[in-house]
C-alpha cells in the first residue's frame, strides 16, 4: 500500500486549492477551490485533471471560494459521492455557492451582452462557469460532520476532522490508512506551513507525491 498526494493545484498561487489523496483503492479530493487570481481564472475553466466520477468522496477543509468554489463545475461534471465538511462549513458553503453560481450567471450574461453591443468575441465562452442548479445539485451531497468525529471512508481509511482556527467551520482533516495491520496518518489544513509538512510526512511514509501544476 502506499499513500499519494497529488498536488492539483498550481504552485505559483494560493487560490484554486484541491489535492487528491489515493490510498488502498479510494481517491479523495481534499478541497475544490476556485481560481480567483485574474491571471489563473481561466483554469476554472479546464477539464479536471481527475474524471469526477472517479473521485470516491470530497472533504472540504472550509468554506472560502478558493477551497469550496468549483464544488458544482465537478458535479456537473460527474462527481456523486458525500462531501464531508463541518455543519457550519455545510451551511456557509450553500450560500457561498449559491451566490456564486448567481454571479457566474449574471457575469456570462453581462459579458454576452458587451460582446454583442462591440460585436467581438472574448476569450472565454460566454455562458456560465456553473449554474444555480448546479450549485443547487451539489447541495445535496454535503454531509455534515462534527470537530473529533472519525468518518469510515472505506477500504480502511478514515477522516477525523479538528478545529483549525482560520474560521467558523475550518477543519484541519487526519486521515488514518490501514496497511497490513497498521496504521498511517497524514494530515492537512489551509495553512501554506501545514501542506508543506503533508509534503514532508507523505514524503516520509513512503508516499509519493505528485505535483500536477494547474488543472
Ligand atoms: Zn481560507
């Protein structure tokens, strides 16, 4: 067994964060975040780097655009599995995704119409990045859990979500894997320090770490 972390979010920015874990025979996505430095939007706008439907479950560490954002593009895309997170984080993220895919729709539609009026076309399509529905159809799938509760992931691996103290909800997230007997534990949170130590225990554990630039 072996535990991979691959880093899918580009190095140079701090938005957009989302990282896969794959252990035993699950892949976990911790965090589907939205690009929102100008220079980068337009990777919201690339395929997934995972086919969605192959992703087992979401766990979001909180509800900040950047870490909960493209949450509907990837369920319009495929993904049916839980997202696990913290009530609050629950909650604030049905506003905060409802309000966006509100804003993606009013920005298409007010960049069709200047499109239009200077009869040219910019250099992204003119539709939505995801809709009100697709941030309504992703609503269903949060699965709300508490601070020091262990979620059963499957194929023996487990999440325990802890206060990570960068806002109401925020979860520093613990996942255990079972190898022959024993356990394995990495850890992660918002913090740029305590991916870096992911980067380094995962390195250490005999994981593997990928880094995939954007996507
Ligand atoms: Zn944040």
């Amino acid at each position: 067994m072996s535990i991979k972390m691959r880093f899918m979010e580009a190095t140079q920015n701090v938005t957009g964060s989302r990282y896969c874990v794959e252990a035993n025979d699950m892949t976990l996505l911790v965090d589907c975040g939205l690009y929102q430095e100008r220079e980068f939007r337009s990777r919201n706008w690339e395929t997934f780097a995972l086919p969605p439907e192959s992703i087992d479950a979401v766990l979001l560490t909180h509800a900040h655009l950047d870490h909960c954002g493209l949450l509907p593009k990837l369920v319009h895309d495929g993904f049916r599995g839980n997202i696990y997170c913290t009530a609050a984080t629950s909650d604030i993220s049905e506003i905060m995704l409802l309000d966006s895919a509100k804003l993606q729709e009013e920005d298409a539609e007010f960049k069709r119409k200047r499109h239009e009026r200077e009869g040219r076309k910019g250099p992204h399509p003119e539709v939505p990045l995801y809709t009100v529905d697709d941030a309504e159809a992703s609503l269903p799938l949060f699965s709300p859990v508490r601070y020091g509760q262990t979620v059963e992931l499957g194929d023996g691996i487990s999440a325990t979500f802890f206060d990570a103290g960068h806002g109401l909800g925020a979860s520093m997230i613990k996942f255990s894997v079972k190898d022959n007997g024993k356990r394995k534990t990495i850890r992660t949170s918002d913090e740029s320090k305590a991916i870096n130590s992911i980067r380094g225990s995962a390195v250490k554990s005999l994981a593997r770490v990928c880094v995939l630039g954007g996507g």
